[in-house]
C-alpha cells in the first residue's frame, strides 16, 4: 500500500509538470497578461489592417473634391502633308510630323454636397472601424481574464484533489494497519481503497483540466502551447460594488457599449450616402483650364490657354440612383432593428451577470466557515473511529465532505471574480485599465 501511494504520488508530480512545462515558470500577473494578449492578438492585428483599408478608402474619397491635373504628349507622323485646295494651288495645313502637348486642369465647384458627403461618410466608417477595434480588444481581454482565472481555480482544484489523495491515503494506511492488529475488518480496508482509487482518477481528471486551461491561455498569449505558466493569485476580496439601481447600470451600458456607438456612426454615415446619391439627381457645375501646344509652323498660335466653365448631368442611368436610395433605406431600418435587439440583449447580459455576481457573494458567504467545520468533522470522526465507536465509511464520508466543502468555496470565489470581469465587460468598461 505504501509503495503504491508513493508511486502515485511521483505520477502525479510528474503530470503536474507536463502539465506545467518542464521548467518553473515566471510568475504570470493578470494585468501584464492582459496587456501581452491585446498585443499579441491575431484577431487585433488583423483589425489594425481593416482600419488602414478604412483610412485608405476615406483618402479616395477625400480625392474627389481635390482639382484633377492631367498631362499628355504625344507625336504625329503622317504619310501625306494635310493641305487644302486654295484656287488653282494647294495651301499647307500641318506639318507632314509634328509634336503635341497638353496640360489640364478640372475642379468640382458644387455638386449638391455629393463628394463632400461621400468623403465624410467614409471618414466616419473610419471611425466606426476604430470603435470596433476598441472593442474586439476589450473582446480579447474580458476572454483572458476568464481563462485566467479558470486556470487558477482549475490549480485550486487539483490542490483539493491532491489533499483528497493524501486524506485518503493517510486513512488507507490506518485501517491498514488496524486489520493487520486484527481490530477491524476487511471490509474498512477495501472501502479505503476503493475510495482512494477514485480520488486518484479525480486528480488525473483535475490535472488535465489544468492543463487544457493553461494551452487555452497560451493560445490567447500567442505562445506555444505547452509552455510553462504560472499565474499570479489575484485579490478575490476587492470587487466592484454595483449598487445602483439597475436601471443606471444599464443606462452606463448604453453610454458606454463600442457596439452600440458603433452603430450611431454607421447611422450617420447611411444618412451622407444618401446625400451623396440624391445630388446625382441634380447637375454638376464644373470649371476646367488647360494648355495646348501642337508644332505647326503654319499656325499663328501654336500654343492655346483655354477656360471652360460647364454643367454636367447625368439624364438617365436605368434606374441605378433610386435603387441605391431604396437601399440605404432599407440599411437603415436593419440598422434600427439591429439596435433595437442589442439594447435587449445587452440589458439581459447585464441583469444576468449581476445575478450572477450575487449568487457568487452569497456563495462566498455561505462556504466561508463551511471548510473549517469539514475539517472538525473530519477530525473528530477520525478519532470515533480510531478509538473504535465510529465506522469507516463515517470517516470516508467526512473526507468526501470536507473535499466538497473546499471546491465549492473556490468554486465560489472564482465564480465571484469572472462574475466581476463579465458585468464590467457588459457595462462597456476598459478591462486594461481595471486592472492595470
């Protein structure tokens, strides 16, 4: 019996450091974990690029309302020297080759506000690209700080198992030795081992939890898997008291939510589109300049300055401009559905973190002193029975319960600490600066 609690506790050591890594690893804080998976997010990084594409196309637009500058040269050989009939004789028009060069310049004076409207349109599409961005990264940092603290209630568990193991070992060997005096039977002595190979099997399970909570971690520092973490123990006792009435709360949602403000700018920018589509209805007054040169020795003026101040308008284009107008209007009522459901759901989220949260407290109220008079219980049955007046299974059973009693009040205080980061990422608030 021994000899097979040592070796299982050797197993259980060398599965704690595949669990692990094969080295000690520096101590992991929440805040420099917090600020590493932000930088090191694939999801942000790729953000970052959508938001330069959103930029880029706020510059095309922007373009349009800018003077257009055009150039050109080019050169003329003709098989025959233009000339015109003149009386009895010919008269030259051109040179037989000749060169040619331009340069224009045209500029939008008024069209309805269309350019300007596209351009301040994108330009707030810009903008919405970058509140998305801010929240994907609250986005990644409300998932670290879960797994985090999963990881840490996941070690506190496996340290309730491994006690477990030790509990029930330390019982093994007393019954052990009891049957061997012939003072009880043994039935005590199967029952202890029985309930130890079960322990067993629950440190192995919370073992490999641990270690699938700690890849999950690597995963969100963009580091390989199966290197050595360690997270720091945070503070479970200074928790955020929202005691304001909810209706506040979820105003402060509203205020504060990168999707719902996202919203309000798409909003904005469908209102400019549509400006922007119903000037095509009306004309555009243009003003354009340029220069001529052509070689010809012929012509009195081989190089002209010219101005021309012009109206264009579009007559008819099959219908594309109201169809677009259709279509913004229909964008536009998605938009307000869309809203309509996220204030719903984000007021649900909301009232269901906070129940959440108080359920956790109350939790934490009721399993504080539960641990301490599990392990009385376990002590004085330990000594009913080694004094021969209780039974095994009395002091099995108070082994079971004092394990119980220790995971569910880290259970409790974990719940409590995800409970915090999920109300503050629902209310809209910046999990880096909460924690930093």
């Amino acid at each position: 019996m021994r000899a097979g609690h040592g070796s299982f506790v050797v197993f259980c050591m060398l599965l704690l450091i595949a669990a692990t890594g094969r080295a000690p690893a520096a101590e992991l804080k929440l805040a420099d974990g917090l600020r590493r998976a932000t930088d090191s997010s694939r999801l942000l990084k790729i953000a970052l690029h959508e938001e330069e594409i959103f930029n880029a196309d706020a510059a095309i637009e922007k373009a349009r309302m800018l003077p257009a500058v055009n150039a050109g040269f080019g050169g003329t050989l003709l098989t025959s020297q233009p000339a015109a009939i003149f009386g009895p004789n010919t008269v030259p028009l051109s040179q037989k080759d000749f060169l040619a060069y331009s340069l224009s310049i045209q500029q939008t004076l008024y069209d309805f506000r269309g350019n300007a409207s596209r351009y301040e349109a994108s330009r707030i599409r810009a903008d919405a690209k970058r509140l998305d961005t801010e929240r994907l990264r609250n986005l990644v940092a409300v998932d670290f700080a879960l797994t985090y603290l999963d990881l840490l209630e996941a070690q506190k568990l496996m340290t309730v198992a491994e006690k477990e193991v030790e509990r029930l070992g330390a019982h093994g060997r007393d019954v052990r030795t009891l049957y061997e005096e012939g003072v009880v039977t043994k039935n005590d002595l199967l029952q202890a081992e029985v309930r130890l190979s079960d322990a067993r099997q629950r440190l192995l399970g919370a073992a490999n939890l641990r270690s699938v909570h700690a890849s999950r971690l690597n995963n969100l520092l963009n580091n390989p898997l199966e290197e050595p973490l360690q997270p720091a123990e945070v503070d479970l006792t200074s928790m955020p008291a929202f005691d304001m009435p909810i209706g506040q709360i979820w105003q402060l949602a509203l205020e504060q939510r990168a999707e719902l403000r996202i919203l309000k700018e798409i909003m904005a920018a469908l209102d400019l589109e549509e400006t922007a589509r119903r000037s095509e209805y009306f004309p555009r007054l243009f003003v354009k300049g340029g220069y001529d040169f052509t070689e010809n020795r012929y012509q009195v003026h081989e190089g002209n300055w010219s101005v021309t101040l012009g109206l264009g308008i579009s007559l008819y284009s099959g219908g594309t401009t109201r169809a677009e107008l259709l279509k913004i209007g229909s964008q536009r009522a998605r938009l307000i559905g869309q809203r309509d459901k996220l204030v719903d759901d984000i007021k649900l989220e909301i009232k269901k973190y906070l129940l959440d949260s108080v359920t956790a407290r109350e939790r934490m109220k009721v399993t504080a002193g539960a641990v301490g008079q599990a392990e009385e219980n376990l002590r004085i049955n330990r000594s009913r029975y080694e004094e021969g007046v209780g039974t095994a299974t009395e002091v099995l059973d108070a082994v079971a319960l004092l394990s119980a009693a220790e995971t569910n009040y880290f259970k409790s205080l974990y719940d409590a600490k995800k409970a915090e980061a999920a109300v503050l990422y629902a209310v809209g608030q910046n999990l880096l600066e909460v924690y930093k």
